[in-house]
C-alpha cells in the first residue's frame, strides 16, 4: 500500500512517518513544501502544496491511500480539507485517514462518543475541524472509505504544547494542583497510540467514520501535572489558587502574548518570553469531559501506551529542550 501523508514534518506526522516505514506492506511517501530525502532514507519526499488543486492532484497519483495531518490556520485546515476531497474523487484514491481533534466536541461535559453531536462552540479551531471533518467524510461511498480520528491532547516526546509548555510552566511554578481548577479529565493519548490508530485505519477495511482517541488510564490534569513534575524533580508540586490561576491567564499572559509576537517579528527566539496561559487553556483544565475510546480500541488500537511509561519518557524529552 502506497501512502501519502500530508504534514508529515509536524510533531504527530514525524513520528507516524517513523511508524510507517516499519509497517510491513506500507510504503510512506512524505509530502512536504520542499522536497529532500527523509533523514533515515527510509521513505520518499515528494513536493506538494496542500493549498493547491493541481499540485494535491499531482502528489495523490499513484497513491492507495492519503493521511492528513496538516495543521494551520483556519483556511488551512478548511480549505485544505475541501481539496483534499475533490483531489482523492479525481484521483481515485480509495482510503483517506484524516486526523481531527477532540475540539469538535465544543464544550461538551461528561462520558463522549462518537455518537455525541459536534459543536462549534469552542471558537475557530474547532469550528474548521468540524467543517473539514464534513468535506472528507462527505467523501466516502463504496469507492472510497474515509477514518476520521478525534484525538485528545497527544503527549509525548516532541510534544511542545502537552509537554514542552506544561514542564515550563511547572518550572516556574505558575501551575502544580490547581484545585477544582485541574480536575477535568486529560484525555491524554500518546502520539505512538495515535500513529498506530493511523496504522489501523489504513489497513483494517472494515474501519470507518470516526474514533475518539483518548488513552484508558488517562488521568485528571492535576494528576498529570504532579506526575510530571515528579519526573522532572519539580517538587514539592505546589498549590495553586483559582484567583491566581484567573488573574495570570487574563492579565499577566496578555502582556507575555504580546511580547512573544514582538520577538517573533525581531526575528528573536520566542522562548526568551515565558508562556502564555491562554484562559481557551483553563477552561479546558476544569472541562469535566471524557473521551470514549471502546471503538478505537476495537477497530484500531490493541494497546495503549500506558500513562507511566509516557510520562516517564515525556519527561526524559522535555530535559533535552529546557535549561536546568
């Protein structure tokens, strides 16, 4: 099986890429701006703009199957997922696996499957997943077969915004138990569960429609929060108030915000500013909703990496990336 994937320089598409390659029967093909041989020579390169009818048509040639892991903008992520739909018709690709997000869910609370109505009420982003998920999905019929997974929040090494932010954060103590304010459920997946859903998708013919990724062991964030900081030797974790959770999301990161555009523009590195704490990210923190997973591990995944082990190898990551 010839696969195309697209993002496949990203966090999650690197590492699927690595995947691939050791999955008997499937030949990866890595689509990217610029071509150039994969650093292991393990694969193909191929270049190709995810923005562009012609060149998507000319990339998909050939292909059995294309995975989408582009990530961006709104019009990017919308866009490119309407292209995508018409250029797999024309080409006559027979299996698309597209990576969505827990996001199309909006402020849902409590236990959520697939069944659960999408909602658009969680800003941009997931309002374009919702939209992209409807063009590709739109796609399938009995020539094409489409697997659309929602994932959590994918963790693990590489992982900049569940691991890299959350170890800096912790670090300068500005989170550690948050109280009521970290008890929302995690709903963590490790990025090699998610390549493997990837994995499963493309070549378990009876999956199809859509799977919730989010690990059976995943904790509440303030478990988290603790268990990495215990790993990192962060401790003791310390406790962090409501008020002043509130008060840096709404005051403090406003200011940080507007600093780290200013550097990027100085052409500065952005890590010299501290993080952001954006109050899109507390609200998810409290946010008491819960991922089920039975389908993707019925169809796709026969095991998920478990919650101390990609804690544990997280952390060994995030000591590379940030100063002692």
């Amino acid at each position: 099986m010839k696969v195309l994937v697209l993002g496949a320089t990203g966090f999650i598409g690197s590492r699927l890429m690595a995947t691939l390659a050791a999955t008997p029967g499937i030949e990866p093909v890595a689509a990217s701006r610029r071509a150039s041989a994969s650093a292991s020579g393990k694969w193909q390169t191929v270049s190709l703009d995810t923005m562009n009818a012609q060149s998507l048509a000319q990339g998909l040639a050939g292909m059995d199957a294309v995975v989408n892991c582009v990530a961006g903008d709104a019009a990017t992520i919308r866009a490119g997922a309407s292209l995508l739909a018409e250029a797999c018709r024309q080409a006559g690709v027979k299996t698309v696996v597209h990576l969505s997000s827990m996001a199309v869910y909006g402020s849902a609370l409590g236990p959520v499957t697939e069944q659960t109505p999408l909602s658009k009420d969680a800003g941009w982003y997931g309002e374009a997943k919702c939209e992209a998920e409807a063009s590709l999905l739109g796609l399938a019929d009995v020539a094409h077969r489409v697997v659309v997974l929602r994932p959590g929040c994918v963790y693990g090494p590489g992982s900049e915004q569940w691991v890299g932010r959350i170890a800096r954060l912790l670090k300068a103590r500005r989170i550690g138990d948050l109280g009521a304010a970290g008890d929302g459920y995690s709903n963590l997946v490790h990025v090699d569960d998610v390549a493997q859903a990837v994995v499963g998708g493309l070549l378990n013919a009876q999956a199809q429609g859509s799977y919730n990724l989010s690990s059976p062991d995943s904790p509440c964030w303030n478990d988290y929060f603790v268990l990495l900081a215990k790993q990192l030797g962060y401790t003791p974790v310390r406790r962090v108030s409501g008020r002043q959770l509130k008060l840096d999301a709404k005051l403090v990161s406003i200011g940080l915000k507007v600093l780290e555009i200013a550097a990027t523009k100085l052409k500065l590195n952005p890590r010299l500013v501290p993080d952001p704490l954006p109050p899109s990210l507390v609200r998810l923190w409290g946010q008491d909703i819960q991922l089920d997973s039975s389908r993707a591990s019925a169809d796709l995944i026969t095991h998920w990496t478990p919650l101390d082990a990609g804690v544990r190898s997280s952390a060994q990551w995030a000591r590379t990336v940030i100063p002692a």
